[in-house]
C-alpha cells in the first residue's frame, strides 16, 4: 500500500439519538404552542420571536454535527490532514518535520477531554471523531498531534513505508 486515505464522520448511536431527541423536542412545543396554545418552558403561545429562534437553533444545530469530518492521507511527502469546517484547506505536516510516527491506543476522554478538535492552543493537540485508536506524531519543534483512525492496520503499513525511509 502506498498511499492512506480516511474520511471520518460522527456516525455514533448516541448523537443520531441525540437529534432524534431534539426533533421530537421541536414537534412537542409546536403541538403546544398551535394545538394546545399553551406555553412551553419560558416562551409563551403569542411570543413568535420566541418561538422563532427556539426551532431555528434547534433545526440548524442538528445536521451541524453531519458537516464535521475528517479527512486523512498519508503519502510519500507526509501526513495530510483537514477537520472540516474547523480547517478550510488540507494542512501537511512532512516526514522531515516528524521525530516519532506512530499509531497507538488512547483514552480519548482521560487524554484529551472527548472527540473533536481537541487542544487548540496547546503543544498537544488532537483530532479524533470516535474511537480509541489515533496516529501519534511527535514533530521536531516538540509539538504533538494525534489523528484519530479507525483504520489502524492500513495507516501502520504506509506509515513504517515511508517514515522509515525517510529517517535512514
């Protein structure tokens, strides 16, 4: 195998449940607000601002989570990498800027708080949609990153292809 390839989504039971909860959600305070015309939590039966932002933050946040993804490749000139919407365009990190690569196990919630884009300002960041299997890069400058795999086996054989070859 030469090249790596992985796009990532959040597909988790649990966030499909999550918005099935929501759904619901919006169709009960509508049922209360048109049929029953009675109030729900703070927003009242004749307040359509109110009733308003309610469903559009619900409605826009939903498919929100279907947006992110991420997408990985690793190649001859490096590791590429893009967490969409968070990075508009592909970042690449060169087998010349990496003094360990390789692939590991982790606790995503001990190590790094949960799934995502983890890490932000920090020298140890991490990109991972689900799962506990990531690829462990330590650069030169002493920054670390993990990308989160679910394609473990494939990643290590394209991994020990070409960081080897380019750390004799």
């Amino acid at each position: 195998m030469r090249i790596f390839n992985e796009t990532q989504r959040f597909t988790q039971w649990w966030l499909l449940l999550i918005n099935i909860s929501s759904l619901i959600l919006i169709l009960y305070s509508c049922y209360k607000w048109f049929v029953l015309e009675d109030a729900v939590g703070n927003v009242a039966v004749d307040d359509r601002v109110g009733q308003t932002i309610f469903i559009l933050v619900i409605a826009l946040v939903i498919p929100l989570i279907y947006v992110f993804n991420l997408k990985t490749t690793i190649d001859e000139i490096g590791i590429h990498y893009q967490f969409i919407p968070i990075n508009f365009s592909k970042k690449i990190i060169r087998w010349h800027e990496i003094e360990k690569c390789f692939v590991r196990t982790y606790s995503p919630i001990r190590e790094y708080g949960g799934w995502g884009y983890r890490g932000l300002s920090g020298k140890n960041k991490a990109l991972n949609i689900k799962g506990n299997k990531g690829i462990q890069l330590v650069l030169k400058n002493g920054d670390k990153l993990l990308i989160g795999t679910q394609k473990e086996n494939d990643a290590k054989m394209v991994i020990e292809r070409y960081f080897k070859i380019t750390n004799e």
